[in-house]
C-alpha cells in the first residue's frame, strides 16, 4: 500500500524539490482526500519525511503536528446462514472457492492468516497456526465439513489455497479475488471478513462463552467477542417472550385476527 501511495506522489509531485514541501502543502492534500486515504497517505509521508530529515535532504518533518478527522469504520456484514447456503449452492465441493470459503468460515481466521494455511498445519486432526496480526498461537480442532472439503480438493502446494498459476496467495489479491467470487454468487454485499464474523456469531449461538469463541477466533479482547453473545441471547430472549404472550393470548384470538379493530357498516 505503501509502496503505491510513495509511486502517485512521485508521478504527481517528484519534479519538485522535497526540500521546499511545507505542512500547508500536506494539509491541502489530505484535505482532499477521504478520512481512512488521508490516514494512510499521512502515515506514509511521515515515514518519507523522517528519511528525508534522517537524510539530511530536510530540516524538520513537515507532517509533525498534522491531525486528521477520525475516521469511523463502516461495519462490515455478517453472513446469515442463507448467505452462507447461497454460497454454497453456487460453488461445489472441490472449487477454489468452496475451499476458501470453508477455511474462512470453519476456522474464524483473518484472510491474511487463511492464505498461509497448508497441509503442514494440521497435526492429530487439529489445524495449528500463528495469527499474523496478533502474533497469538492457536491449535482449532478441523470442523467435519472442513474435512470434507479438504479431502475433495487435494493439493500439491504448500499451501491449500494457490492462484491459477500455481502461487500462494498475497492476502489483498485473496482478499479481491473472494470479493469477484461474491458477486458472481450474487452475494456484492459479503466478503471474506464477514465469515470470520459469521463462525463468531455461530458459536455465540450455540451458546459458548466469550472466552470460548476468543480460542478460536483469537480475539484479545473478550470485549470484541462479547457483542456477538449479546446479540444471539437478545434474539433467544425475544423468541422466549413472544413465544410467552402467544400462549397468554385468549383460544378465541388467532395470530391473523390479533389487533385488527372491530368495523361496522353504518347508514350513508
């Protein structure tokens, strides 16, 4: 990402001279931009002006006291379990994407961890592996249907999800080429992230603990996975309660005839 921003602002602005680039230069620049791509470019002119200063190409880092706008995450969608059968029905067991599909959605992992998985991480029927981002060790029992999937697609590689031409996959280009197989499943609105937090919300529905869904998910804060319980006990409490006042409800009344008011038809 990095590497992409430090290119545009060559192509836009390297004919001049780094030395003269001013912090009003910069705010006018981000000004322009949206919350989460102004964050980003801001991180990455930091970096470039600290070289610089390191350098000696510059005095001061021109970025030093710049403050943007906080940037709010959207929430990203769960995939209901209608989705998830979509998805399903559309790739068969043994496609790259029923895999991929089964390994993010079986094992609760971060696309980013999911592409390293491999046949070398399974050991006495558990799949043990690093999460990249927390650095957190976990050992997830394989799920049945994960077996299954496993078993239907064999693999050569080093790891179980390659691109055509045979290469592991980088997690931004998994993370793409997931969002096409969505759109084709007429599914635009999931992702990949939204499987991870459908194996969350499973387990909270099945009634395991915050610190039971964490093993899995690897979660460092119970706080994270707590919403997921929060929101399957709501949805067992208003089923509960309905279920009470139907049967408070006298024999006489039917579920269509509940709140209708009485008409009559008077004289015109």
């Amino acid at each position: 990402m990095r590497r992409a921003i430090l290119e545009r602002f060559r192509v836009e602005h390297g004919d001049r001279r780094i030395a003269t680039l001013e912090q009003r230069h910069l705010v006018k620049l981000l000004g322009g931009m949206k919350p989460f791509a102004a964050r980003n470019w801001l991180k990455t002119l930091r970096g470039l002006m600290q070289f610089a200063v390191a350098a000696e190409l510059r005095l001061d880092d021109p970025t030093s006291g710049i403050k943007l706008v906080r940037a709010k995450a959207g929430r990203i969608h769960t995939w209901t379990e209608e989705e998830i059968a979509q998805f399903e029905a559309f790739y068969p067991v043994g496609s790259r994407p029923r895999l991929a599909m089964a390994l993010l959605l079986y094992t609760g992992q971060r696309r980013s961890d999911v592409v390293r998985l491999g046949q070398q991480h399974i050991r006495g029927g558990a799949i043990a592996l690093r999460q990249q981002k927390t650095g957190r060790a976990l050992v997830i029992p394989v799920h049945p249907v994960l077996a299954d999937v496993l078993d239907a697609t064999p693999s050569n590689h080093l790891t179980f999800l390659v691109t055509t031409a045979g290469k592991p996959f980088t997690a931004a280009g998994f993370g793409n080429l997931f969002r096409e197989w969505c759109d084709e499943a007429g599914l635009p609105h999931c992702s990949s992230h939204g499987l991870r937090k459908a194996q969350c919300r499973r387990l909270a529905e099945a009634g395991c603990t915050a610190p039971q869904i964490a093993s899995i998910s690897g979660h460092r804060s119970l706080a994270e996975v707590q919403r997921y319980i929060e929101e399957a006990e709501q949805a067992r409490l208003a089923e509960a309660a309905m279920a009470t006042v139907i049967r408070a409800l006298p024999q006489t009344k039917t579920a269509t005839g509940i709140g209708k008011p009485k008409t009559s038809v008077g004289k015109l």
